[in-house]
C-alpha cells in the first residue's frame, strides 16, 4: 500500500474479488491509501450477452478523459470462451512508463471481467490500459485515454461548508415531523459520509439524523447524493433553514437510543423504543408479533398474534406468502433512526406459484408505527388468470371497536364483528356491516380519508379513495386491507355507457367480482366510423392487453395504541403527509448533481415561472376534471386533450413514459422545494414504474414480437388504451430511468432501484445492434444516467454501440440539411449533454459544436421538442452567445402555445399535445435557465424560420381575392438597391396545372419584368440584370390558394401585405409601427389550437397578449397596445406560437400593412404599383 504522493509499486499477485453486489460502488468509497497495483477489485461479470461475435478479448473504460476529480475508473474487459485463459495480467503506462501492474483471474465460462482502478494522485498525460492473456499465442488488446486537471467548465469545490435546508411552512403539518430527503454535492466535495452533521437554524443544536450515500461521482468516489432521515420542524407559516456541514473536521455523533435489529432463530425482531416487531426469515407471513414498548421500557402485551399476505385466484384458491419456502427477508437497511425489511417470493398454494410479492417495512426510531409497502406482480397470463383477492391480513389479539374513516374527517363505527368499508369508485364509499347472512348499510359518503381503527390498531392506506376499488375488512379479530375488495360492487358500465369521454377510466378493469385486466371483446366495435379508436380492435386481436407483468404498490401504515387514540383521522393524514424539507434549490444548481437546474426566479424570468406553474396546476385541475383516478389510472398523465369535448384523446391516450414526461415532476421539486411537486412525482412516480413497466415474463412470452412480448424490465406502451400494452419496448425512445432514481435520491423509496435494476438486467441479456434519430437517442440518454446512478459495467458495451450510431448519423457538408444536423427527432432526449458528461469524448463536443451552430441558424425540427438542454450545454463549454439567443427565441415562441386566463378551465393548457410543447417546455427551461442567467447584457432573440421548412418561413397565400386581375395591394413588394441579376424562389405547394399566375412590375418604370405561371412545388426563376433598381411589386392571380415559402427572392428588402397572407406555425413576422401613433390595433383570427398572439419590441420584450379560450374554432380577436415614445417608427414583430396550425391577421390602425420575415428584410414602400399591368 502506499501513500497518495508515494511511488507506485509494481506487485505482480493474483487480485480477485467478489464484484460488488447492488449499490456496493456507491456505498463503499476509496481507501485513505492507494494500492500500488491501483487495482480497487476485480470481478467476475455474469448476464451480459455481447452481439455479434465475442472477441478472444476486449476491453472498454467508461470514459475517454479523466480529470483529478475522477478517483476512480471502472473498466469492462471482455473475455471469450474459445481461447479462454485463467490469468489476466492488467498493466497502467505513461507512455513507454510502467505505471502499475496486476494479475486477475478470469472467472468461468460465460462470465467477463471488471475492473476498478484507482487513479487519485495520477499525472495529466495520455495513458493506456493494456489487458494481456498469460500462456502461448495469448489475446490481448488495450485501450488509451488521458487524463487532465480538470475538464471543460469544471471547477474546484471547497471540501468544507454547510448546505441549507429549506423546510416549508405547513399550517395543517407544523411540529416535528419524520422526514427523508436528499442532499446532492458537488463533484470533489466530500468521500466520507461520517463527515457531515446537521444543525437546526439557531446554527448551534445538532439534530440526530441517519446518512445514506445514494449515489457518486465515479464508483466509490466523491459523494453525488447523500440521503438523510431526521425528524425537523416545521412551522405553520414561515419558511425555516437548517444546515447540514460537511468537512474534514465534522464529526457526527452517534444517535444515544438507535433502532435495534435481533436475528435470532428465523426471526428478525426491530425494536424502536416504541414498538417491537418481528417476522419469519423463512415461510414470510408478514408480522408474527408485535407489542408496544411500556413506560418502564419493557415491551408490553401483543398485539398482533399473526399475519398472511395473500392472493385469490377466480377459483377461490387461496395463494399465501408463507408457503414459498424459498422466500427472502433482507435487512436492506440498519440504521440508528430508520430500519428497512425487504421480503421477497411468490404466493404458493399446494407447491403451485402464482404472482410474486415484494412487502418492504420501514420502522423509525422512536414511533409506535410501521411504514408498509406492498407490492404485488402479475406473473401469468392475464388472459389465463383472472384474480378473486389481493390482501394483507393481521391477525390482533383483541379489537375494542370498528372505526371506518369517512369524509372530512368523519367516521362510522360498527357494532358487529364483522364489517367492512368500500371504496367503489372515486365518488362514492360505502360501510356495512353484516351478523350471520343479515347485511346492513351503515352509510354511504363519498371519498372516503383511508383509514380503520380497532382501538390498539389504526391501519390506513396513502390515496385510498384515488385507488378505488379498495377495502379495509374487520371479521372477529382479523383486520385486512383488501388491494382488490372482497365485496365489490357488481358491474355497472356495459358497453352502451363508453363514450369517449369515459373510455379512458377502464371500467372493465375497475370493478366487479374479478380483477381482469383484458379489454372487453365489444370494446372493438366502439372503432367503427371513429379513427380515434382504431387502436382498441388490434390490441384486443393481438392480446396486446396482456397484463402479464404488471405490478401494482400499495402504501399503508400500522399505528399502534395502548389505549384508543382519539385523534385517528389526523394521525392518519399526517402519516401520508407530504413535507416540503428540501436543499435549497440554488445549491442544488450548483452542484450539477441533476445537471445545471435553476431555481425558481420570478425576478428574471416572470413569464416563464408562470407558465410552468400554471400549466403543472392545469394538469393536476385536469385529473379530478375527468376522473383520472383507479387503481390502475391513477398517478398517469394524457398525451394530448380534446378541447371541444373537454377530454383527453382515445388515440394514444396515456402518456406513458413519452416525451420524457416521467421526469418533469422532479425537476420542478428539485428547482422549488414546494411539496405540490413533490406529492405528484411521487404518485406519477409510482404508477410509471409499476403498471407502466413489465416486471416478469415467461421463455413463451419474452420470444414474441411486439406488441404481444414481454420483457422484464421493458416498458409497455401508451397505445392500445390499456397502460399495459406490450410490454418489450426495451430500446425505445420512451426510455426514461432518471425518474427512478429521483425518487430514490430524494425519497428512499427503494422499489425505484428494483426496478432500475431490472431494466439494467434487461439491457445486458438482450443487446441491439443501435439506431439513430430517437431510437437511438432516447435509449442513450437513459443508457447514460443509468450508468452512473448505478456503475453497472454491463451497461457499457450497449451504450457506446449507440453512441456510434447516433454520433455516426450526424449530417455532412454535403447532406440535405447541412452539416450538423441530426435527424429524425433527435431532440427526444438529452443524450449529447449527458453522453458528454459521462465520457467528455471530444468527438461528441465537435458534434455538439455542429448541432447548436445548425439549430442556431435554422428552426427546430420534428415533434422532438425545443434543443434548450444542446443550446445551454453547448454555450456552457464553447461560449457562443448565438446558442442562447436562439434559444430565447424558442423560449418566447413556446409561451406563444400556451393559453392563460384565471379562472378558466383550460388556463395553463400548452398546445399542442400535453407531453409535448408543456412536457419539453417543463423538463428543459430550467437547465436553459441556469445558462442565461450567467449570460451578460441583453439578449436579442434569434428566430428561425418555419417548422419543417428549413431557412424559410411557410404562408398561405389568399390568391383568390384578386382572381383573374390582380389589383390594389401588391402580395410582395422587393426592393433591389444595386442592379444585379437576382433570383425568385418560388418553392411551395403551389397546385396542379395550369398553376398561378404570377405578374412581377417595376415600380417606377410600370414595366412587366415577369410573367408566368407556377405549379406543383414551384420553381426558381432568375430576373436579368436590366438597368433598373429600386422596387417591384409582385401578384399572384387566379382561384387558388397557394402554400408560399418566404422569403420568395434573394434581395435585401422584401415585405408582404397583411391581409393578404395567413401564418403556418411560423416562428415570428415584423411589421412597422406608423411614427405618429400613440396605440395600435391588430385583429387576429386563431385558427384550430391556436392558443395566443403576442407583439414584442426589437429585444423580444412582450408589449401585448391576447388569447383565444376557443382552441378548436377560428375566431377572430383585436389586440390593442400603447406605443411608447421610444418604438414610434420602430419595427416590432408578432408571434403566436410554435406549433399552431394557421393564424390570420389584419393591421386595424397604428401599423404598415407590411410584413418581413426578418427585420433586416423590413421597409417601408414609398411608392407601389397598386394594379398589375394587362
């Protein structure tokens, strides 16, 4: 061993090591000393298939530049079978210097080999990495890579100082609270997490808290995210700052009364200081015991003698826990303030296994309370299986009264010892109680708060009534919550009663006796003479709506009482509440542990705050509006919205995981701390990562092409109507694995790792061979962050074979758009941003280089969303302000799609489609926002031209208003200072045969200059060099209504009438404001999702807005400004957003009846010829 400044010595022993099992990489940090072989440990790899043929041997390292920052470096050394050796030796060198040297063993056949290496104390200078096989004729192969101080942008943290803690007001919630948060840290700030203590805001009194390293900067290196548990205080009505200080001299106390764990003769036993608890680690029945600790600290009498977690098939056989003899019970987590028991294993009935179960019980120090997450896994076909029960019963030793929770606080109690409370759909509840075969109604109500009480025992469950159908049970001394309700209320939605507008709600999977999750047969007659059902027919002939897969959590808490507790309702609430403790979000910006995130700013950037918190609000005021509520509905979103019905689409109508949607919630959590956020990410969350996402398959089922296949891991879709459509969409574009992670880092929620792991599994058992455009970007991007939450050296191979094939699809000189272009919605993802942090690959910031200077010239393209994230990063490491100015140019076109008006029902709707334009807009501004506000001075925006025309803007042209003479205004005036030859460009959709007539005349001289027709997609003419200069009027003539690619000559100066034209999804059109005008008049006619037009002064300043609340109708609407002193004269521009389909506009007063598609290009003609000569 050796000292970080000794020299390094050259051990040749075998080095062999268990490859660290789940999140060891992140838990385990660095030694104090480097070892002289810089070999950390080496393992054996397993379930990692490599396409194609499997080279004698290779190797990968995770990065190509390394900086002093990076402590470690993870490598991937990939081994054959054919020529397999039994030693590796792994040499370092500096040139022709060797560096270190290590010999590993090779593990068994079908297994590669990792590798972490220790690079603390190594010079800048260009390396290798040499992988040699011992014996005769031995492979071997090596890689280079260099290291540096520190890469592009970066910097060098202090390793010492205090974070705040931002603890929201609550005046529902004040006191002491138990909480779970995340903390992020710089790159290079802090190792150890012994070193970090939290102190309340009087900056003096620390606060016992438990520390949880979540994620690092490189495998066991600097700390990315630590999470914390400490019970804070929260106030009713003022923010409140604690401080958690990290340093070489912090020293953390240990907590004086931490939670105890006992394994002791097949039983785990956690005492808390309130309670103690134990449960089998075999034969998993949930709690065998528990009893409440007495004031004389011994624990007191049962009161809970026996438990059963249990699943009904429709048959009415009863599948249990404790029949898996194989089943696992982990200590997943033992610290002095929080203990986590994970059990894992199927329901088993007679050695016949049917549904898996993972049950998770988090117990904190000092409650009397039991946190509970239940989950349960389809693992048969659900066009095979259909289920009669899903629930957790405790057996109590005694039950002193039978309390349901009602609404707003309310409760029934029953007198029979038997009776029960069911949650039938999200409007209406109902509790009967029932001796011998006589039943009786106690009450009906509404939503119903989600809790029973025995006396001893209050059970509730988080979102009970949003998850109907749900059930809480008591018969003699059994209390069960019921996942599918026992006693469920029949059937009451045949097909006459789906409509569009309720389709959505999956009656069918809802309600009734049975939980059966396949689309009724009659479901496909609903298509006919209706588009917007044609995915329902297909999925219900290919069984696409297997549910198969499927998984479904529940959270509950246990409370425990000596004596019955009075305020059960209350306890109940505040046992699911939601508290707002959070890093303050600018130093969750500095940090860059979620990349550049800029905190709320309503200073600098009012309208943008706006938009994002009044759209969030709409989507949440959406979900009550159409009932998105269910057990299998709630916490999803919808991918586009109906405005003329007032309900979202039947195409497509889930979002899904599209358009990076998962992540939005969390990022504005992330960059707010406000906990409306915060619930919504979590149920969002929830619902994606369980019914959106596949958790098993069959050999029968993992074969199959989509959409019938299943793979776990993968994702199903959002087509087909059901949330569990397919099921093997592994390398899509959808991908998205962040959001698992957030809510890890900044909940503890443990079941986001399982399934992170999952799809990690199923990255490496099944590779592809890579894509461009969105197939390969989306995977990338997730590939990406993938890694580096969890360090999974199987995830290398696949992600650097889609990065060759996005980096190799990037356009030429040559190619149809220029060079730089990526193609076919490539902006679905973050990839470049994120593949350029993880590998600094100086291949992938020359391509980055290439796409913001082509996205800074040309409009956005494809239904990818806005590149903020390329422009931001691109800026951030190349310096170019053009990057910004484009992106405030989209910035400003995006709050043109979005209509606001209080009150209204549709305020903070986004055009034009909900995952799209408001999904982009939400996830990407942020990380835009942190780079403009570094940026100095001004920032003029840089607008484009059309959507999906390149350099040009796209109009339509109302031709037919002149018909065979044309008269008055011209359609186009240009203006030629020098004579010169010049071209007009007449591309568009210009009609059949015989085309438009076109008449160009010289003003001056009234001579005809040119006279033909134009058809098709139009062509290019060239006017000849002829003596004359000045300007020219040009018509168009005939019956038809051209579709005109502007600007239509190569000449300085070119304007177009006003009312004559109408705008296609345009980026922005500048017009003159009259000298002597003090305010002006524009109508504007909206047509179909057209949500507003704005005006805004040369330095993109808003001067006025109006909006149209009727989206699927045109309607005309008069914008009315004042005109300052100052812009009397000047050139404004006019704006109506990004993705609209037409707008119309006319000048009323104040205005030239002139437009220019670029300011440059405006003037103001001073003599016209007002009719075409014959």
């Amino acid at each position: 061993m050796i000292l970080l400044t000794g020299l390094p010595v050259l051990p040749a022993e075998p080095v062999q090591a268990e490859l660290p099992r789940g999140l060891a990489a992140i838990e385990g940090q660095v030694p104090e000393r480097i070892a002289g072989n810089r070999l950390l440990w080496s393992g054996p790899v397993s379930g990692l298939k490599i396409r194609g043929d499997l080279p004698d041997l290779g190797i990968q390292l995770d990065r190509r530049i390394y900086d002093s920052l990076d402590l470690t470096a993870q490598a991937l050394v990939l081994v054959g079978d054919k020529k397999r050796p039994a030693l590796l030796s792994i040499r370092l060198k500096r040139g022709d210097e060797d560096i270190s040297q290590a010999n590993c063993q090779v593990g068994p056949i079908g297994t590669h080999l990792s590798l972490l290496l220790d690079f603390r104390g190594l010079k800048p200078a260009r390396y290798r990495l040499l992988v040699t096989a011992t014996g005769q004729a031995a492979p071997a192969t090596e890689t280079a890579f260099e290291i540096v101080d520190l890469i592009p942008a970066a910097t060098r943290p202090v390793q010492q100082g205090k974070v705040p803690i931002l603890l929201q007001p609550s005046p529902r919630m004040s006191g002491p609270r138990r909480v779970t948060t995340g903390v992020p840290f710089p790159r290079g700030a802090i190792v150890d997490p012994r070193q970090l203590r939290l102190i309340r805001d009087d900056e003096k009194t620390e606060v016992p808290v438990q520390i949880r390293v979540t994620a690092r900067w490189s495998p066991r290196g600097y700390i990315r995210w630590a999470l914390l548990d400490f019970t804070a205080r929260i106030d009713p009505l003022r923010p409140r700052t604690w401080w958690l200080e990290y340093g070489p001299n912090v020293v953390r106390p240990p907590v004086t009364t931490p939670v105890t764990v006992k394994q002791d003769k097949g039983r785990i036993e956690v005492n808390t200081g309130r309670l103690v608890f134990s449960v089998k680690q075999q034969g998993f029945s949930f709690l065998e015991s528990a009893r409440l600790i007495t004031g004389n600290g011994q624990p007191g009498p049962e009161l809970v003698t026996g438990s059963r977690v249990v699943l009904v098939d429709e048959s009415g056989t009863r599948y249990e826990s404790a029949g898996d003899r194989d089943s696992r019970v982990d200590v997943e987590e033992a610290g002095p303030l929080r203990v986590v028991l994970a059990a894992r294993g199927w329901f088993v009935a007679d050695g016949k296994r049917l549904g898996r179960y993972t049950v998770r019980m988090t117990a904190r120090q000092g409650e009397a309370a039991l946190h509970v997450d239940h989950t349960f896994v389809i693992t048969e076909s659900s066009h095979r299986v259909r289920y009669r029960g899903i629930f957790l019963e405790t057996e109590l030793a005694r039950v002193e009264r039978r309390r349901f929770g009602l609404e707003r606080d309310g409760f029934v109690e029953a007198r029979q010892e038997h009776a029960w409370l069911v949650q039938d759909d999200d409007e209406t509840c109902r509790v009967v109680e029932q001796q011998g075969n006589d039943r009786r109604t106690l009450a009906r109500g509404g939503r119903a708060s989600g809790w029973v009480d025995t006396g001893n025992v209050t059970l509730s469950i988080r979102d009970f009534w949003q998850q109907y159908p749900k059930e809480f049970e008591i018969e003699g001394r059994m209390l069960r919550a019921h996942f599918w309700p026992r006693h469920p209320r029949a059937a009451s939605h045949p097909i006459a009663t789906i409509s569009g507008r309720n389709i959505h709600r999956l009656w069918f999977a809802h309600e009734g006796e049975l939980l059966d999750l396949r689309i009724p047969p009659d479901y496909a007659q609903l298509s006919k003479g209706r588009d917007e059902f044609y995915y329902i027919p297909s999925a219900i002939k290919n069984s696409a709506d297997n549910g198969l897969g499927v998984a479904k959590t529940h959270s509950l808490c246990f409370r425990f009482h000596e004596t019955p507790a009075e305020r059960v309702a209350a306890q109940a609430r505040e046992d699911h509440f939601t508290c707002g403790v959070l890093a303050d979000p600018a130093w969750i910006d500095q940090t860059l542990a979620v990349g550049p995130l800029h905190p709320v700013d309503t200073v600098r950037f009012p309208d943008v705050e706006t938009a994002l918190s009044r759209h969030f609000d709409y989507l949440q005021r959406m979900q009550e509006q159409v009932h998105d509520y269910g057990m299998w509905n709630f916490g999803d979103r919808h991918s586009n919205w109906n405005n003329r019905e007032m309900r979202p689409v039947v195409n497509r109508t889930w979002a899904n995981h599209h358009h990076g949607c998962p992540r939005t919630y969390w990022l504005l959590y992330l960059r707010s701390g406000d906990p409306k956020y915060l619930q919504a990410a979590r149920r969002h969350s929830m619902h994606l990562m369980d019914i959106d996402t596949c958790h098993w398959t069959t050999p029968e089922f993992e074969k199959l092409p989509y959409p019938r296949g299943k793979i776990r891991g993968a994702l199903c879709d959002y087509k087909g109507l059901v949330h569990w459509h397919s099921g093997n969409r592994l390398y899509d574009y959808n991908n998205v694995t962040d959001f698992l992670f957030f809510h890890w880092y900044l909940d503890g929620y443990a079941r986001a790792v399982d399934v992170a792991r999952e799809t990690a599994d199923a990255v490496a058992s099944h590779p592809r061979p890579g894509n461009s455009g969105r197939d390969g970007t989306g995977p990338l991007s997730s590939l990406c962050f993938l890694y580096e939450a969890t360090w999974d050296v199987r995830l290398l191979p696949q992600l650097e074979t889609y990065a060759t094939a996005v980096l190799g699809s990037q356009s030429k000189a040559d190619g149809k758009y220029g060079a730089g272009y990526f193609g076919e919605w490539s902006g679905f993802a973050p990839w470049l941003p994120r593949y350029i942090r993880l590998t600094r690959d100086p291949a992938a910031v020359a391509a980055l280089e290439g796409w913001c200077d082509w996205l800074s010239r040309y409009a956005f393209y494809g239904s990818g969303g806005a590149e903020w994230h390329d422009l931001a990063e691109g800026y951030r490491l190349l310096g170019k302000r053009q990057y910004l100015e484009k992106g405030v140019a989209e910035m400003k076109l995006f709050l043109g799609d979005q209509f606001l008006q209080s009150g209204h029902s549709l305020d903070g709707h986004f055009t034009n489609a909900l995952t799209l334009n408001g999904g982009y807009f939400s996830q990407r501004m942020p990380n835009f926002l942190s780079a403009l506000a570094k940026l100095e001075g001004p920032v003029v925006p840089r607008y484009g031209r059309s959507w999906g025309v390149f350099d040009r803007l796209e109009m339509g042209v109302y031709n037919f208003r002149r018909k065979k003479k044309p008269s008055g205004l011209p359609i186009v005036v240009l203006r030629e200072p020098v004579d010169k030859n010049f071209d007009l460009d007449l591309k568009g959709r210009w009609g059949d045969e015989p085309g438009v007539p076109i008449r160009v005349v010289h003003v001056e001289s009234r001579a005809v200059v040119l006279e033909t027709k134009v058809a098709g997609a139009g062509r290019k003419v060239t006017i000849p060099r002829d003596g004359r200069t000045g300007q020219y009027s040009v018509w168009f003539a005939g019956e038809q209504t051209p579709i005109v690619q502007f600007p239509i000559s190569t000449l300085p100066g070119e304007v177009v009438s006003w009312q004559d034209v109408y705008s296609k999804r345009m980026q922005a059109l500048y017009f003159g404001v009259r000298p002597d005008v003090t305010e002006v008049e524009i109508d504007v006619a909206f047509g179909y999702d057209a949500a507003s037009g704005s005006v805004h002064q040369p330095d993109g300043r808003m001067m006025a807005r109006v909006f149209d609340e009727r989206m699927w109708v045109a309607a005309w609407k008069r914008l009315r400004f004042t005109v300052p002193p100052a812009l009397r004269g000047k050139v404004l521009h006019f704006l109506h957003g990004r993705s609209h389909d037409e707008v119309h506009f006319q000048p009323v007063r104040g205005v030239h009846p002139w437009l220019a598609i670029t300011s440059d290009r405006f003037f103001v003609p001073q003599r016209i010829v007002t009719e075409a000569i014959k």
